[in-house]
C-alpha cells in the first residue's frame, strides 16, 4: 500500500489546527479556579467515661474549613451506630467551631457515641458508682451516688481498692426507699482524727472509724471492710475480738459482726446496720466501779435477813450486763444480773437468809461491803426453852409484843418493880401514876379486911 503524500497545504492546516487546539486547552487551564468550602472533622470525644442511669453524658466535636470560602457542615450524633441528634454550622474560611451535645441513658450497658464517621468513645452506665473523692495518710473520702437502683431488694457497690491503708470499706450493698441517692463515706485510719468522739481508755480499744452521709432514708446496708493484721498488733486486738459499733447519741451499739474472709495481710469482716452516722471497729466495753454499798437486816419468824445494796455505775461508752454476787463469809449465797446503759447507774440488791447468831462478812463480788452481827435475841424463837431469867425477858418481850399489837406500847419507868401482888406492872396503863393508884387502892382493902388490931394489915405492910 502507498503511503499518503501531504502537500504543503496539508501540513499547514494540520499545524494550525494542532496549534488551535493547543491554545484553547491553554486558555481553558489559565482560568482562575472558582472558590469553595473543605471542610474537616478534627475532632470528636465524650467527657464522661462512667455516668449513671438518667445522668448526661456531654460529647464534643470540632469541624475546621479548610476553604477559600464559608459553608455548612452537619454534625451526626451516633449512638451505637444509630443518630441521636444533629447540629447544623457555618464555618468561615480557614476557621474551626466546636458544638456540645448531650445525651443521657434509661439503663445500664456500655454504648459507642460517635460524630459523622469519627468514634468519640466508649460510656458506660451505671445504677450507682463509688468514686474516691479525696485521699491522705488519716482518711480517705469516697462519694456514692446512685441513679437508678432497686427500691425493693440490696445494691452491692464495689468500692475502689485502697493500697497501703490499714482500713477500707471494700463493699457497700444498700437498700433503701429511694432509686437515686448521694452518700459520703469518710475513712479514718487513725481514730483521733475522726471529727466525732471515739471511745478510749482501759474500756475501750479502737482500731479504726468511717462515717456515713446520706440525702436518703437508709433502710438497711451490709458492709464490708478490711482490717491490717499490722494494724491489730498495733493496737492490741486478735482478729476474733474485732467488733463493729455504731454509735447512737453518747452511747454506742454493738453489732454482729463477722470473718468472711482471712488475707495474708488483712481480715475481712462484715457486718448489717440499721442506723447510720459513726462506726467504730474495735473493742468497747462496759466498765462498771461499786459507788456505795449499805448493809440492814429484816426480822423473820425464822431469823433475819441481811440485806446488802449496792450502787453500782457503768462509766464505759456501751451498755452491759452487770452480774452481782452476794458473798456472805467468803461463800457465794445469792446472785443477780442487771443492764445497764452506757454512763449510767443502778441500784443492786441482793438478800441472804441466816438463822444462827453470830457475825457475818458481806461482800459484793470482790467489794468488802462490811459486817452484821447478828445476837441470839435476834434469832431466838418462841419455844420456851430458855433459863427462867432468859424465860422473864422473854415474856416481858412477848408482853410488849402483845401491848403493840392492841395500842402503843408501854414501857416501865425505873423503880417500879416487874410485878406487884403478883400482877405484871407492864399491863397497867396510864404510866406511873395508873400504877400507884392501883397501889394504894390495894393497901386499903387490906386495911379493911384486917380489922382495927394493932398487927392488922396496914400497919404490917
């Protein structure tokens, strides 16, 4: 095949067109670009990590244009994948705006918040949290709040571990009337760092202190805290005499409390309150001192009784039972219990019954009380077996008797003599001057019966 010959005009209008074309694709690439918006997601996180049922979580995001010119950007709020919420911008040229959008959640789980395509985190949420407010070498502050938790059965709370601290609250299960709550918990390592009173003395040995706050009516809460074998050394206690006390007014009330757990360097116990505002762990006493004691006797047929009372005050800071025991020369004869409050006192008393004369060492446990002497007129009977001068006190003694049981008694002055004619004087009324009536009054009949004669009766007597 012959290839094809151009001519000269062939060639220049080929050239020229070429030229044409390459000057219009020249001119096309020589014109001024127009202006636009480039907009960029530069950032997108969330504030709040752990929240509560109910509670807002705040996520931020921040949009910057990186155009010539303003324009719009959406913001797209994504809640495991799914929009919850938009907002819509200008942005200037060359500039950034940051927007807040909050979001909140109606039960617990852990949810991805993002913007538009970018992750701003991970939230979980909870019915309630401890968080730890506030630490040093004495205390330790942790705040529990509550968002929506059960009104009708306990919530278990974990409390943040603590380390090198001799006591923490481990666990904190709650229940109570309310769904939302806030409490302060306050640990004190060192008892007299507690801002209340905490016993002290031979009566008292305490290890550690917390104390509860809160905005809503606690039913009921079990606790448990830890306690440093160090620690007990220190202060003395085995690990079996550990109690938890709570204190109610100026008193303070033990509780039942147990080992749950035994650690290589720590006890773990658990207790169940009531009532809330001052826990003490530790040991507290009664402490009972016998202020005063007083000794009497009561007549029986059969004897006496020796009567011992005893007042007998509780100094310690919780109440106690105080056991009594009446000791009669040096043997146990009677016995009582009685509670006592915390700083407070009782009267004790305590009977023994004897029947032999003789004398008798009282005593109140260990507390000499003093003696009573019993005579054997105080425990004679009425069996007259007695000499005839024992037999004459005895009747005059029964004769008193008698005069007292029909009007008062009346006792013979000195001088007049136990009997006249044969007659007890003690059966006469009217004192001395009735008896010298009755006297003369009998001179005078005998007067009479013997006649005039000079050996008759009134001039012999």
């Amino acid at each position: 095949m012959q290839p094809d010959i151009w001519s000269e005009w062939d060639i220049g209008s080929r050239c020229v067109s070429v030229g044409l074309v390459v000057l219009l694709v020249a001119g096309a690439l020589a014109t001024p670009a127009a202006a636009a918006p480039s907009m960029y997601l530069s950032n997108a996180n969330v504030q709040e990590s752990t929240v509560l049922v109910g509670e807002n979580v705040t996520v931020t995001a921040r949009v910057k244009n990186l155009g010539d010119e303003s324009g719009g950007f959406t913001f797209e709020f994504k809640r495991n994948g799914s929009d919850f919420a938009s907002q819509r911008v200008v942005v200037a040229a060359d500039e950034s705006v940051q927007v807040n959008q909050t979001v909140s959640f109606s039960s617990p789980g852990t949810y991805r918040l993002s913007v538009n395509d970018r992750e701003a985190g991970l939230v979980e949420v909870q019915r309630a949290k401890a968080t730890v407010e506030s630490t040093d070498a004495a205390q330790r502050t942790i705040e529990v709040r509550a968002g929506s938790v059960s009104t009708t059965r306990p919530y278990t709370l974990d409390i943040p571990s603590a380390t090198n601290r001799s006591f923490a609250v481990e666990t904190w299960t709650v229940q109570t009337g309310e769904s939302s709550y806030t409490q302060q918990i306050i640990e004190y390592t060192d008892p007299s760092a507690a801002t209340v009173e905490v016993p002290s003395g031979r009566s008292a040995t305490v290890a550690s202190v917390f104390t509860v706050d809160s905005t809503a009516d606690i039913e009921q809460a079990t606790v448990r805290f830890s306690l440093d074998r160090s620690r007990l050394r220190e202060v003395g206690l085995d690990q079996s005499e550990v109690t938890l006390y709570h204190r109610n007014g100026s008193s303070w009330e033990s509780l039942d409390t147990a080992i749950v757990e035994e650690r290589a360097s720590s006890v773990v116990y658990e207790v169940t309150a009531t009532e809330f505002s001052t826990f003490a762990a530790g040991r507290i006493e009664p402490e009972f001192t016998v202020e005063d004691t007083s000794l009497s006797t009561t007549q029986l047929d059969s004897g006496q009784r020796l009567v011992l009372e005893a007042v007998v005050r509780n100094n310690g800071s919780v109440a106690g039972e105080y056991e009594g025991t009446m000791v009669v020369n040096d043997e146990r004869v009677n016995a009582t219990t009685v509670t006592m409050p915390a700083d407070s006192e009782r009267t004790v008393r305590l009977t023994h019954d004897v029947s032999s004369a003789g004398t008798y060492e009282l005593a109140l446990n260990d507390d000499d009380a003093g003696s009573i002497v019993i005579s054997e007129g105080q425990v004679a009977d009425d069996t007259p077996t007695r000499t005839e001068a024992t037999t004459t006190a005895s009747q005059s003694t029964s004769a008193a008797t008698t005069a007292s049981d029909s009007g008062p008694a009346i006792s013979v002055p000195p001088g007049v003599p136990a009997t006249v004619m044969g007659i007890d004087t003690v059966y006469l009324g009217g004192g001395i001057g009735v008896a010298l009536v009755v006297f003369f009054g009998l001179v005078l009949v005998l007067r009479r019966g013997g006649g005039g004669g000079s050996g008759g009766g009134f001039d012999q007597l």
